[in-house]
C-alpha cells in the first residue's frame, strides 16, 4: 500500500525494526511463560509506518489524528471490537477512525491477508513483543513495544522526525554510570508496576514533560542521622512554597496494592504540576516533597559549571561536550550546577520545546553528565 510518495524513512527503518524485534525474540529465554507477538517482518514495518506518517500530516475537522497500530492478530489478543468489514491501511482512513480511538491503551489492530495489511479493529491488550507503531505528532513517529504482556511502559525502539531517524541505542544501559532511570527506560530490567520506585521517577519525567509548560525538579538525599541536608547550601531560603510537613503522598502510595495505582499516577499528575511553577521542586529520594518554587543558587565556595557531558541514548551517539546553557538556557545551567555542587542529588529539567535532560554527577568523567532522554518518553 503506497497511496501517497514513499516515506523514505519508513524503508530505512523497517530492517533495523526486523532486525531489533528478531533479536528480542531469539533472547526470550522462557517463551512458554506468556504469548508473544508475531515477529514483524521489513515490509510490515515499512506499510505501518508509511501509512501513520501520511495519516499524521491530515487533518479530520481540523484535528490532529492521534493513532497506536499494533501488529496483531484478532487471536493473538482478546475482548477486542472486531469490525465486520476490515479497514484498507489508508492514511485518510486512518485519520477518519483517530476519534475512536485515541484514548491511551487503545490500539488498531493491524494484520495481513492473502493479499496485504488491513485495519481489522481495535483492542487494549496485545501480546508481549508486539509491535506498535505510534503517531505522536505532526510528522513524529515512534516505534515501540510493551515491556511486559501486562504493564510497565512502552520500550521505545525508534523515534522517526520526518526525515531523521533515531534507533535507540540500547547499549547506553551498559554504561556504569547509566542513571537507573535511563535503564528503566531502555527497557533493561524494566520494572512491571507503577509500585517500583525507578518507575514513579519515570512517571514523573512523563508528566513533566506531558504538560508543556517546563520545569525542573531536584532529586535530593532524604535528611537521616547518617546524612546532612548539605543540599540548602544550593538552594536560596527560604523555599517560597516549602511544605511542613513534607508531602509524603508520592511515598505512601509508592506501595499501595496494583489495583490502586490510579491514586498513584493522579499523585504523580499533582507532584508534576507543581513542576509549571517557576522555580523547581524539592523531591528527596524516598519520594517526599520538600517544597516549589525553589531557586538554585551556586553553593559557597564552588566553581561555575562551563562545561557538562552530554549524550542521548541513540545509535550511532558520540559523547560531547557542552555548556549546559547551550542546552536550553538558565533552567539548565541551574540545574547543571546545582548537581555539580550537590554530587549526590540528581535534577529532571523538562523544556517547553518537549526536550527532556537528566542531570547527574558522573564519578568516571569527574563531571556533570547531562542525559538527553526525550526520545524514550515519547
């Protein structure tokens, strides 16, 4: 199916897909455990993505089309809408049926015939390794899969910007100081419930980047008797909007059971928030909420930051070094400096622009390493 001009990035990708997906599934040391999905082949992935990058450049009644394909089968999944006539895999058909179906966890259901690709309904639960190809945005396309058959965020494969293609670069993970978020994300050990802790910081960079405004949150040590709160040294008090006490919500529900972490991701929504007003928020690493609003100031007797590492977990990425206010302005160097003054905290800079910049002291470099990580929230 080619109804429009060829999207050259949909061919390059679609092998580097193949492949990735074929090499997952040869890993799968417990196939039996839980269903996988169909191994994708080249031109599956080439027709999927073609066609969402042609349905996300129309408009239907003037709104953006917001689509998930999934490759599967109606019996690879269950309690799906299974329509009587299946769909062409047509961008204009694509953005006629977006309405329908563009709540989160709603998938179209993709599979192939005697003859091609076809649209043969819609479901929420797909198998584990498959294949989902994602409009997020005019001409943004990201290809991912689930981390597990159940939960657990999407493990982000490629991000396709008309004509820039990004392969995520698994081997980032294999770094030794890799922050475990990054890990997270990269799908290396992926925890399966809102519950782990790694999976609340990943929530969070989430919806601080979900709301658009930018902002900056500070991931500080939590005050015990064999630790100093050395980290106000870096920060001008008093905190405009510090709470007493501490908000501990974040924490508590942390471990509430599975079926309650809906309060946990509408805490999470709130913590975020918080993140739209200027100045950061103060987070210690047990998840309590120290306060907003907070101004970084360099600490006494500490050098300017000038220069910061900076690497984004794609293929083919080199290490480079930057002045973190090449990165995105004052929010970024306050935040590269306030992690070089505080080795043991780490800060979430998230810009209007969608980019997203992990801030962490790395021991190896003996510097700031700024950890470009947009493309594996999308």
């Amino acid at each position: 199916m080619e109804s429009e001009a060829a999207y050259p990035a949909a061919r390059i990708v679609s092998p580097k897909v193949h492949a990735y997906f074929a090499r997952q599934h040869a890993a799968i040391s417990d196939p039996g455990a839980a269903a996988l999905a169909t191994l994708p082949d080249a031109p599956s992935v080439h027709e999927m993505v073609d066609a969402a990058f042609w349905a996300s450049l129309r408009r239907e009644e003037g709104f953006i089309p917001r689509i998930s394909l999934a490759f599967v089968a109606p019996d690879e999944t269950s309690h799906a809408l299974l329509l009587e006539r299946p769909l062409p895999l047509d961008p204009g058909i694509l953005a006629k049926v977006a309405p329908a179906v563009e709540r989160p966890g709603i998938h179209l259901g993709v599979a192939r015939n005697s003859t091609a690709l076809h649209v043969w309904g819609a479901t929420r639960k797909i198998p584990r390794l498959c294949l989902v190809v994602e409009v997020a945005a005019p001409g943004l396309i990201v290809i991912k899969h689930h981390s597990t058959d159940t939960a657990g965020k999407f493990v982000n494969v490629a991000v396709l910007e008309g004509d820039q293609v990004k392969m995520i670069g698994v081997g980032t993970a294999a770094r030794s100081d890799c922050p475990s978020l990054l890990t997270a994300l990269l799908g290396d050990g992926f925890p399966h419930s809102m519950q782990n802790p790694v999976n609340v910081l990943v929530q969070l960079a989430i919806s601080m980047r979900a709301h658009g405004r930018g902002g900056s949150l500070l991931v500080v040590p939590a005050s015990s008797p064999a630790s100093s709160d050395e980290w106000r040294e870096s920060i001008v008090q008093p905190v405009p909007y510090a709470t007493s006490p501490p908000f501990s919500s974040l924490r508590e529900l942390r471990d509430t059971p599975l079926d309650e972490s809906g309060r946990l991701r509408r805490t999470v929504d709130a913590v975020a928030g918080l993140t739209e007003v200027d100045g950061a928020v103060i987070l210690t690493d047990q998840y309590d909420v120290l306060g907003f609003g907070a101004k970084i100031t360099r600490r006494k007797g500490r050098g300017v930051v000038d220069q910061v590492i900076v690497t984004e977990p794609i293929e083919g990425d080199e290490p480079v070094l930057a002045s973190p206010e090449k990165l995105g302005g004052t929010r970024h160097l306050s935040a590269a400096q306030f992690v070089q003054d505080q080795p043991n905290s780490a800060a979430f800079v998230a810009s209007q622009d969608g980019r997203f910049t992990v801030f962490e002291w790395s021991a190896r470099e003996s510097m700031v390493h700024a950890h470009r990580i947009e493309a594996l929230l999308l």
